[in-house]
C-alpha cells in the first residue's frame, strides 16, 4: 500500500453475506485544497452499518466498508485548512461533505444540505466514492473533521461522533435544560446517550422501555423515571401530558405504541424520531389532534453542537458504555452480527487498527 496513493479497508462485497468481511485496497476521493487525511485509530460499530450492509434500508454501493464513528491523527492537510496540525487527535462522524454554499448551509444546517455526502456508502458530485472507517485511513473535508478534548478516552469517545451527535443535537435544539421533562424511548445505542445527555443538560427524564430488564442501567445512566410499555399498566393515564418532548432512539416500528407516547406530551410537544426503524409506523391523524402535538425527526448535528458536545462530555465525564473488539475479519463479523441481535451494552468500539493496516 503506497499512502497517500490508496488506502486499506474491510469491505463487505456481497448482502446475502453482509457480516463478512474481505481487506481490500481503495483509492480515496480526489484531495482538495480544504482536506484532511487522518490515520485511523478506533471506530464504533454503528446500527447503521448494520441497515446498509444487510441491504435493509437500499441495496448498498458495493462494496461497501462502513464506519462513520472514528478516532485517529491528522497525517495530512490541505492548503487551505486552518486549525490542524500533523498529529493532532480527531473525529469523523456521518457525514464528510455538504455544499457549505447553500442557504441551509448557511444557516448552520449542513447536515441537510441537499447535497450531504454521508461518511460511506456516497458518492460525492464529482463521481469520487466515499469509503468508511474500518479502513486504514479517511480523507475528509475539514468542516467535518472535530478536535477530541485531552479528557475524553479514545475508545469511549468513538461512538459519540455518530451515537452521540444524533441525540444530543435534538435535544439542544428543543430547549433541553432545567425544567424541561424529557422522554427517551429505547434503551440502546442511541438510548443511552439521549440519558446522559439529557440528565447533564438538567432536565428531569423519564425513559420509556419495553420490559424492566433494563431500568437498572437506565437509573446508572442518569433517569428519573423508568416505563415499561409492556408491564406498567396505564403508563400513558398516569403521565399524561406530562411530557415537553420525545426522543424516540428506538430500531423496530414493530407493536411501537405511537398512540400512547404521544397522548403524554404536553399540548404542541414534540415526538422526534433518530432510530430509523426499516418498517414504517402506524398511526393517524387523529392522534395529534387531541394535544395538537408534533411528530418529526432530526439528523445528526452541526458542526459547532459536535464540538460543544464533545465539551460538555469532557466537563461533565460522560462517555460510552461500550465493548472493543479487534477490526480484523472474526471482530467485525462478531460486531455486525451481535448488533444486528441487540446483544451489545451499548456499543461497539474497534481496535487494533496498527496491527491490522501495517
């Protein structure tokens, strides 16, 4: 391999095998004057990867490498990039590209620019392809590339550039903060986050779980008030329109009680939905009317809601409850398919790239 030329990755080639993997050699996207090349040192395993290689939401760009959870050093800068050095520790998260011209753009929200390049499984709009992070390198845009506080472990800190981002960025832009009461529906990958964010951010949270098998890790984690949908009888009367919004971070639409989550908001509170579930949710017109409520979605975060996560995570010592596993073809096999199962606590973190990518 002759960096800066081509790069390595695992790349998954076919969906009826989507948790194998085979080590491929890429060339990267052309490098442009504002880009920066990192050497990467960990990246989370994300549900996401998950959905692309199995073909559940589209039948995937193959061959694919996934990964847009990463951690590793700056080797290489653009001219015009400002504020990087060589060496410098940073993070990627889902997303590379956006026009940065556009008046959504302009308004701060590159993460719907209708051009977005994702972090993988992308074309960029000069052909060039977007490979993911169980490789060996990536080549970004700098805007999309974020300085990782001292404090922050690099293993721990993976899962937040995706994860993270996803739930804290709706949080923040609905007020979250003292005297807001918060639902989180979904103890998980994107669940537990949404807790620890929202209890440092100082609102009082009531999180939503099928069953009580996980209502201890959701008090560890920061909750005020655990629901069973499942076992509590009458949840939704007892707190009804209690609520200020809804984070919905749930994988499956499948017997989801949309009725019932949004009979507890308040009048006009809002439902947001990051997990996105392959099967679509039932429900009606009717069911807004009573409290006149929202349902809606969010995705990802801008650039300044990224680093001021990352900051309040350094302040306030949150970080992943996460599992390593090696990037090699056995680790990301195992990591694909227990995600796929939900049989991680709560998420992947892939290591071992020195000794994968020589």
């Amino acid at each position: 391999m002759a960096y800066p030329d081509t790069f390595e990755g695992f790349a998954v080639t076919d969906t009826a095998k989507w948790s194998t993997t085979k080590k491929i050699e890429f060339t990267p996207k052309t490098f442009q004057e504002h880009d920066i090349d990192v050497k990467i040192h960990a990246c989370g395993i994300c549900g996401s990867d998950v959905h692309t290689v199995c073909g559940g939401w589209a039948k995937p760009d193959l061959p694919v490498i996934p990964g847009h959870e990463i951690v590793g050093e700056v080797v290489r800068v653009g001219p015009k990039v400002e504020g990087f050095e060589i060496g410098q520790r940073v993070g990627v998260g889902a997303q590379v590209w956006a026009c940065l011209e556009c008046d959504t753009c302009k308004d701060n929200n590159e993460t719907y620019c209708p051009q977005w390049v994702d972090t993988y499984n992308a074309t960029y709009p000069d052909g060039d392809k977007a490979w993911g992070g169980y490789s060996s390198h990536i080549r970004v845009h700098d805007h999309f590339v974020f300085p990782i506080p001292d404090e922050l472990p690099t293993n721990a800190v993976a899962p937040m550039l995706c994860a993270g981002i996803t739930t804290y960025s709706p949080l923040v832009r609905n007020g979250a903060g003292p005297g807001k009461k918060v639902g989180i529906i979904g103890i998980g990958g994107l669940g537990h986050f949404a807790i620890m964010w929202a209890r440092a951010l100082g609102c009082e949270v009531y999180t939503f779980s099928r069953t009580h098998s996980k209502e201890a890790d959701a008090k560890k984690l920061g909750t005020d008030h655990f629901i069973a949908t499942w076992e509590d009888k009458d949840w939704a009367k007892k707190i009804g329109r209690k609520l200020d919004f809804i984070i919905s971070c749930g994988n499956s639409a499948t017997n989801f009680d949309m009725d019932g989550y949004l009979s507890v908001l308040k009048v006009h509170g809002k439902l947001i939905s990051v997990g996105l579930p392959e099967e679509p949710f039932t429900l009606s017109a009717g069911s807004f009317i009573k409290n006149g409520c929202y349902l809606g979605s969010s995705h990802l975060g801008n650039r300044q809601e990224m680093l001021d996560m990352l900051k309040l995570a350094a302040e306030k010592g949150i970080g992943s409850w996460y599992e390593e596993l090696p990037i090699s073809e056995e680790g990301l096999k195992e990591g694909l398919e227990r995600c796929h199962s939900n049989d991680v606590k709560y998420r992947f973190t892939l290591t071992g790239y020195d000794k994968a990518f020589k």
